[in-house]
C-alpha cells in the first residue's frame, strides 16, 4: 500500500511503529498532489514541495498533510473564498482551527477550491476554476467545499476541513465516496471561517472513514474565547469506545421522505442500508418531521439574508480587490459588481429584498419563527428515536457542463439543510454506488452535541455496509 | 397679532464608554495614538472574524440606565445596523434596535420654576465607528484616510423625550447628564474629543396646539454652548418661517460656530432602510435580577440627593452645596475635610475660594492637587488654635497645594507661627511707638485712625506673624500708658 492510500488512523499508526517518518508522510502527500492535480483541480493553492515546511516534534498529526477549505483564514496561504474579490488575499490572524490542526502537528497542505464563499454545490460558481470528481473527471465533487472532497477522495492529503452551512460538507462527500461530519453549531470554533450564514456555518472533517472523522473531531472540537456561539460543553473522547454494534441504535425514517423525486440509484442504495440496519439488529421507525421542503424555503431566507450583511464588508476600502475610483459609489459598485460571481450576487440580493422594510415580516421573521417550530419538532423526534436516516442528497454527483436552473439546484439541499436549521449534528457515510459507478451517501442526523452516539452508530453502520472507497486515480 | 409658540426640543446624546477595551475586542481605547495604533483583525472587521462582548460595557451602560431610573429589557440582544460607509468595516455596526438595554427613564434638571423631569425614551449600547480624514473638505478631496482607533469603542445613545421646552432647558439637560455620567465615572463626556456627542429634533407649534409642528434635525454641535446657541437660532428661525406664511420643511441642518447660523445638510429623503437584525454572532444576554440589584447597590450617590444632602446635614447656603457637589470629586474632598474638622462653613469657603482659585489656574481637577482632608482640616485648626494667622494661612495652603507637605511642617519650616506672646509683642511695639512718637500724640489726642498704621507696623517688622488682634489691643494699652 502506498503511503497517500493510508487514511489517517493507519498513517498513525505506521509512523509511531516507526515503519515511516513523519517527512516521508509529507514527501508522499506533496508527490501525490503533484501527479494528480491537474487531472482534479481540487487546491486553489498548495505546498509546491516540501523545502519549506517544518515538522513539529508534536502532536498525533505530526508530518500529516491535511488540505483546508479556501474560506478559513491561514497566514502560509491565502484565503480568498476562491472569489476574485479577495484573489492573493492572506488575513493577518489564523483562524481556530486551523490553529488546533498545527497545534497537532498537521502540516496544512493547501488550501482548497470551493463554490464561491460557499454559497453552490459544484465549484462550478468558483471565481478561479470548476474542481472535478476523482471518481469519474466528467463529474463533479458536488459543493461547496468540492475541493476538500475531491482532494482527499484523490489520496493528495488524507483528510481535509471543510465549512457546512446547508450541507458543503456532507454533499462533496456523498458525491466522492467519503465520509463528511458538520458537528453541531457551536461545537468548533468558526473564529477565523469567512461567514456565509453565521447561524448556520459550522466547520467539519472530510475523511476516508467514520474514525478518521471521529479523531479530527476530537482535535477541532471544544469552547473558543474567541467565538460567543461556540458552545461551552465537555467534549468527549470521541475515538473512545467507537466500537458498537448497531442493535444499540434505533433510526428514524422520515415519512414520505423516500418518495420524494430521488434518483433510483440513491433510493436503493439508502433502503438497502436500512434493511442491513434490521438484519443487524438495529430498530427503524417511520417518524413524522415536517415537509422537507419547509426547512430549504426558510434556508433559503435565512442564509442569503444573514450573508447579504455578512458580504457587506467586501467594498474595497481596507482589502481585496478595489476597482473604481470615480467616487465612494463608483468604488463600492465596481469592486463588488467585478469582484463577485453571479451566484453571491443572487443570494446578496434574495437577502437583502428578505430584510427590507415592508418584507422583513413576511419573510425573514416569518422564517425565524418556522425555524423554531422545525427545532421543537426535531426535539420531539429525537425523544423517540436515536438518529434519522435520509439519503445525503437525492442524486450522485453531477455531470460537468450540466445546465441546472438555480431553483433546482437549491432542491439537491432538501435533505442536508435541516441539520443546519436545527443546528444537529449529521453525518454522511457511503452507501454504496449508482449504476454508473459514481457514489451515493446515506445521512444519519442526531440531535444537539450527540456526536459521540453519533459516530458510534456512523461506525457500525459503516461496518455492516462494508462498501469499498479506495483511493482514486491510481 | 403676534402668536406665542411652544418649542420642542429632544435630544440625542451619544457618550463613549471610558472602558479600558473596545466593546467587541481588547484593543485599546486610548485617545490621541497614531492613526490606526489600537487596532486588531477583529475590529478592522477582517474576514472570519467574530465579535466577544466586553462584559465591563453592558455593566457601565447598565449602571447609566439605573442612575437615570430606565426599566431594564433583561433578555437582551444586540442587532446588526446594516450600511455603507468607509468608516464602518463591516459594512454594519452592531447595535440595539428592538430590545434597548434600558427604557422609560428620567433625568431631573432645575428650571427657573424648581425640578422639572426630562424623560429618557431609550438608552441603548453599540460599537462606534472608525473617523474619515479627508485630504481638503469632503467635497474636493482626492482621497480620505479612515482612522479605525475609534471603531468598536462602546457607545451608549441616550434618546430624551420631546420633553426640552427652551434651549436653555436642554443646556440643563446636558449639564445633568453629564453630571451624573462623570458621578458613575462610565465616561469622560468629552465633547472636544468626542466622548460625548449631541444631536437635536427641534420644532414649534402654537400654543395650545395639540399635533407637534415639523421637526428639524441639528447636528455638529461641539459644546452645551453651541447646543443651546444653536437651538435657539433655529427657535427663531422657524417662528420667523411660520409668521411669514412659510412651511418648515422636515430635513436636516447643520450649526456653524462661525456663522452663528444652522445650515441646510439635507432634506427629508426616503426613510433609510437598515435591515435591522439580531446579530446571529452574539449570544442575547441575559440580564439577572442579581445583576440589576448588584447595580442598584453599588451606585454612587447622584448629584441631586447629594446636593440635598450637604445643605441639610450640613446646614450649608444652597449655593454653597451646589459648588461642591458640581464634581464629585470636590465634593468627596469636602466630605473628607468636615470628618477632621468641624465647621463645614469654613470648610466650604476655603475650597469654594482659595482651592478653586488655584485649580483655575493651574487647570487641573481636585484629584490633581496635593490638598487632602487631613492636610486641609489641620490647617483650618492652626488657625483656630492662633498658632497662624489667615492671611499667613493662605500662603501655607499655596504651599500645601504645590508640594503636598503638612501644614505643621511649612509653618514650622518657614518659621510663620504667629506671636502670640504678649511680652515680645510689646518689646516690638515700644520700639516702634518710640520711633513714632508723632503718631503717639495724635492717638492721644483722640484721634484713632493711626492705630491700623501702627499694627501695620508691627506687621512689617514681624514679617506678619504678629497675632493682628492681639497687636491691636496691645498697642492701645501702651499708648494710652504713655
């Protein structure tokens, strides 16, 4: 087995028995991104080679590439959130967790492409380049953090963040055959992750199995002075007793959920695995949640609205790109008509109408208080059962060049976006594969700061689903 | 037939909070550094970065709104101001919109006719913004410079009913505010460095009228002087459009110091639209019974009751109380003096002359200077035991209040205890007599005029130290025996 094939357990594991060196991890990673980056455009900027980086004598990552998504800030690179606006743009600080990655030894190995400051499920709405799909370079890594998905997927690093605000994480993943954890909001500190939706944004591992994520979460994990959301709660050992058998679990299966508009391949693959669940011991239950699409009509008020204000700050004056000199207007007007892609431009503008006077009432309040009412009845739910189980997404990965109008692409959040409404944590594990070969991904959601049960039952499922996700483009 | 009008007036006053932190990061505050010194990411509002309120803000703003008898919105949450301007990093400014820390409070200020109650609609908490530096005036420059030193230090909006009935009731207004504010110590009320700022709504209306007249915005008022000079140009600005037929415009003016007149800034646009909402950075704050209480017992005492307090406990003159307790700090020295010493009368006639005569000159505040309690209640007892005269004590105290040394220890230095020895005095005052004989006759004579020239004498050869009184009579005697 070559050494970028190993996830991050096994490459732990490998060099404490001393079989490699923390540099010879770093050299494999570096050399892989080399041979197959052009073919899938994941970073956005990266470790050329390996002359300037320094090993830490320190921590369970040492010498462990791991890729960062292009909206957290570093200072080795910079971060751009893959706009032409804020194009060569290093923030002055380092953002939390990035900070814990280095903390832990992790040498960071770039920083990856990403639909433009999140908002997309493709990289096609990035401003640099559109990131493909290891599994098949016809399609798609799917977004927003694509290029996090499509990376690790590649076997260029062996795990990656990625930012989650209506399901960035959990989407690549299901589309690359990896396994994508957004922890519950407030649980990692989003002090130095560019805002798309503030109540919504959470930053997450990309891995190649359900342990790897469970060991990136005991690192991102924990109180940040520095961020008022995150949450001040004991974090667990979440490696620590992973091992379960699924007959502990009881799952929810949202009623109706499965007949909605969903490819054939991914209702298959998502039935399948509840069947395994029962052959297994585990108990399903058909449970009552609101209509999937209440939770993406108010999303889609909620998070344009708070990035309307969010973005506001990119104007030219103190960063980025400045265009325009006529006058303070002209400056505003054509940084920001240049800088941004026509997507930011669009949720920039459904924010700002759902704000305004004479519309705020209708809209973006009537939607905060929707968003309370799909909380209460997760609450209920989750006194019932231990997790939900839905498809991660309702197709396998896109194809590149596809035309989708905007609306349609907005349904592909439809199972992914509660999580972030209620603020639950939820994870998404491969399923399996679609007729083409492409991967599907089942999600497991489960109520506020239960990522320890959470994990224990990603694993056992992924034990009992036994699906093969090996390195791409060998 | 000319119309009486009533004027109404309400005021808007920002007061920057004189935390050693700005409201959502731990820059500086400091005033007057370099261009851009107490910066941070956090408050240059550098992508990824969140806000971490100052807890130390929502206790002074806390403590302005109990000194001021607001109501407390104990669910607490701040709210997002969207706009733009160069000045604003975010793009907005985190404020309070629907839930304001405090509402429904009162200020008390004296008018002519006694205690009048101006009205507090709201006061709310936010971060201030950066300041622009233009190359030339606004509208020629080529570039503007932004100083962020400024943005994010905590601000308090204090909003006053429509209560003001005279610009001089407004100049009242502020005097109390700020008095009150320097008594909590949350502020310096600056209004040359911008710690405190003043915005006017002023209109008239027919007396008698019930709806309000047109309301008029005046803005770049630089002191309480130019506040009231400024409303009462507009008094008469609008009572003059009124009786010439015209109709006041809703819109914005701004006060020229030099012109003595307000100037049009802007008509009435469309009402601007912020977007307000909850600010989804923040947690709300939750604002305890205990913490109120805990703010409710440790308020000073405000200026008003301890005014009433000095004139009944210490029987002192109403204008003497209100000398004193204008700064608390004067007033604490008062306090601290009338405990070692037991006629406040006296007390307050020194501080009210001598101590604030050098203050005035020297320019500095009561803290500033070497005086104490002690070192002022010994002094005023040198003079009670005859051992220095006043005049003499008047130098002493000059002393005290340059170099800070005991009383005791300059007289003794500067060999200034005053004769009080009957025998030495009359040794000095033969001599002299002998060397005057032409005055002892005319003394003799009847005449007793020339006896001040004689204590004056024994003054000048005593270098002052001679008890005056005691002179006086001593000199009498020994005429007379002659």
């Amino acid at each position: 087995m070559e050494i970028y094939e190993m996830n991050l357990r096994q490459l732990i594991e490998a060099r404490e028995k001393g079989e490699i060196t923390p540099e010879e991890i770093t050299d494999a990673f570096i050399n892989r991104i080399g041979a197959v980056e052009d073919d899938v455009k994941g970073f956005v900027s990266k470790l050329e080679d390996s002359s300037g980086v320094e090993i830490k004598d320190i921590g369970e990552l040492k010498g462990i590439p791991i890729a960062v998504k292009d909206n957290m800030a570093t200072l080795d690179f910079p971060t751009s959130c893959s706009s032409k606006l804020l194009e060569g743009y290093v923030t002055p600080y380092e953002g939390t967790a990035v900070k814990k990655l280095k903390e832990a030894g992790a040498v960071i190995a770039g920083k990856t492409n990403m639909d433009e400051f999140a908002m997309g499920s493709s990289t096609e709405n990035s401003g640099f380049m559109t990131s493909r799909n290891p599994w098949n370079l016809d399609h798609l890594p799917g977004g927003s953090s694509g290029g996090s998905a499509a990376v690790v997927a590649a076997g260029e690093v062996p795990a990656a963040l990625g930012s989650d605000t209506g399901g960035s994480i959990r989407q690549p993943a299901a589309f690359t055959g990896l396994v994508g954890l957004k922890p519950t909001y407030g649980s990692v500190s989003r002090y130095g992750l560019v805002a798309f939706a503030s109540s919504l944004d959470q930053i997450g591992p990309l891995t190649r199995n359900v342990k790897d994520a469970a060991l990136m979460l005991n690192i991102l994990a924990g109180r940040d002075q520095m961020d008022s959301t995150s949450a001040d709660v004991e974090h667990p050992d979440y490696l620590e007793e992973i091992e379960q058998d699924i007959s502990g679990f009881k799952f929810g299966v949202p009623e109706g959920y499965l007949e909605l508009d969903i490819h054939p391949d991914v209702k298959a693959r998502v039935e399948e695995a509840i069947e395994k669940i029962k052959e297994n011991g585990g108990e399903v239950v058909e449970v009552e949640l609101p209509p999937a699409d209440q939770a993406l009509a108010i999303y889609y008020i909620i998070a344009p609205a708070e990035a309307s204000s969010n973005l506001a700050r990119f104007d030219g004056v103190r960063y980025g790109q400045r265009l325009g000199d006529a006058d303070i207007e002209e400056m505003y007007r054509q940084t920001r008509n240049e800088g941004f892609g026509s997507e930011v431009k669009r949720r920039i503008m459904l924010g700002t109408y759902a704000l305004s006077a004479g519309y705020q009432d209708e809209l973006y309040k009537k939607a905060l208080k929707v968003r309370t009412l799909i909380r209460d009845q997760y609450k209920a739910v989750f006194e019932e059962v231990d997790f939900i189980i839905t498809p991660t997404c309702p197709t396998p990965a896109f194809k590149k060049g596809e035309e989708r109008d905007p609306l349609e692409t907005y349904l592909t959040d439809i199972f992914t976006v509660p999580a972030n409404i209620t603020g639950s944590p939820a994870i998404s594990l491969p399923a399996g594969f679609s007729e083409d070969g492409l991967p599907v991904g089942v999600q497991l959601i489960g109520s506020a700061f239960s990522e320890k049960r959470l994990l224990q039952a990603a694993n056992s499922l992924e034990n009992i689903l036994d699906i093969d996700n090996p390195v791409q483009l060998k | 037939m000319s119309t009486n009008y009533e004027v109404i007036i309400g005021l808007e006053v920002h007061l920057q909070l004189n935390t050693k932190s700005k409201l959502f990061c731990g820059c500086s505050t400091k005033f007057g550094e370099e261009p851009n010194a107490n910066t941070c990411p956090v408050c240059l509002g550098m992508p990824g970065t969140l806000p971490v309120i100052n807890e130390r803000a929502v206790e002074y703003a806390l403590m302005a709104c109990r000194a001021t008898d607001c109501k407390i919105n104990q669910y607490n949450k701040f709210d997002r101001k969207n706009y733009y301007y160069p000045d604003l990093p975010k793009g907005y400014q985190i404020s309070q919109f629907d839930l304001p820390i405090g509402f429904d409070g009162a200020v008390t200020i004296e008018t002519e006719d006694g205690y009048k109650d101006i009205g507090l609609t709201r006061i709310h908490l936010e971060e201030d913004a950066g300041k622009l530096i233009h190359a030339g005036s606004v509208a020629d420059s080529d570039h503007s410079l932004v100083d962020f030193n400024r943005g994010g230090v905590p601000l308090i909006e204090i909003v006053s009913e429509p209560d003001l009935r005279t610009p001089a009731e407004a100049k009242a207004y502020l005097d109390a505010l700020k008095q009150i504010m320097l008594y909590l110590g949350i502020s310096d009320c600056n209004m040359e460095e911008g710690s405190l700022r003043c915005d006017a709504n002023v209109s008239i209306r027919p007396e008698g009228q019930e709806e309000f007249g047109v309301k008029v915005e005046v803005k770049n008022m630089n002191s309480f002087k130019a506040v009231e000079n400024a409303l009462s140009y507009e008094v008469e600005r609008q009572k003059k459009m009124l009786e010439n037929g015209d109709v006041i415009s809703q819109e914005t003016r701004s006060w020229d110091d030099t012109s003595n007149k307000t100037v049009l800034m802007r008509g009435k646009e469309e009402a601007d639209d912020y977007r307000y909402f909850p600010e989804p950075d923040l947690m709300p704050l939750e604002i305890s019974d205990q913490w109120i209480k805990e703010t409710d017992d440790n308020l000073p005492e405000l200026p008003l009751a301890k005014k009433e307090r000095f004139i009944e406990d210490y029987e002192l003159p109403e204008y003497d109380a209100e000398v004193l307790t204008d700064d608390f700090k004067l007033a604490n020295l008062f306090e601290e003096t009338v405990g070692n010493y037991s006629n406040p009368k006296e007390v307050s006639n020194w501080l009210m002359g001598e101590f604030l005569k050098l203050l005035n000159e020297e320019g500095i505040s009561p803290d500033e200077s070497n005086i104490t309690g002690n070192n002022l209640a010994s002094l005023l007892k040198l003079i009670d035991d005859g051992t220095i005269s006043s005049k003499i004590a008047k130098d002493v105290f000059e002393e005290m209040f340059n170099t800070g040394k005991e009383p005791e220890a300059i007289v003794e230095e500067k060999g200034l205890t005053q004769i009080s020895d009957e025998d030495k005095l009359v040794e000095i005052i033969n001599n002299i007599l002998d060397e005057n004989q032409d005055v002892v006759e005319e003394i003799q004579s009847g005449n007793e005029r020339p006896v001040g020239f004689l204590v004056g004498q024994v003054m000048k050869e005593t270098r002052g130290k001679a008890n005056p009184q005691l002179a006086n009579k001593l000199i009498r005697e020994e005429v007379a025996k002659r």
